[in-house]
C-alpha cells in the first residue's frame, strides 16, 4: 500500500471511498466543500492502483473555555 497526495483525477474515487466509510453522503460534501481552502492537506491509500483510503486535514479552532487554538497551521 502505499499513501501518496491526493491529485485531482482522484476526487470522484475520494468520494466513493468517503461514502462507503461513513455510510452517507455527508462527509464526502464536507470534503468537498473544504477542498478550496487554504492550509488543507489530503492524501489517499493506493493498493493495486485503486484508492482504497482518504484522510483530509482542515483548519480548526478548538476553543476551551476562554481560550482557542488552531489546531493546523
């Protein structure tokens, strides 16, 4: 296996991997939705030229009590 950036003949077999994890459509819009901002990072799983996994990383605040953090820079 190996785990590679994701390029852009890749997004309609992201999707497929996405939907078939989480079971719904969700998750494959929301990464979607991200794709175009800055400071995200997504890479794919390949096994005999198939994609057969995705992780995506976004920006986030994660805010605790009066104090937040972004959690990728």
């Amino acid at each position: 296996m190996d785990i590679r950036t994701e390029k852009p003949e890749d997004v309609e077999a992201v999707r497929n991997v996405n939907i078939a994890a989480f079971g719904r459509e969700n998750e494959a819009n929301l990464v979607e939705r991200l794709r175009g901002i800055a400071s995200t990072f997504s890479f794919v799983a390949v096994e005999s030229d198939r994609i057969v996994g995705h992780i995506f990383f976004s920006p986030v605040v994660v805010v605790e009590g009066k104090c937040s953090r972004e959690a990728v820079q």
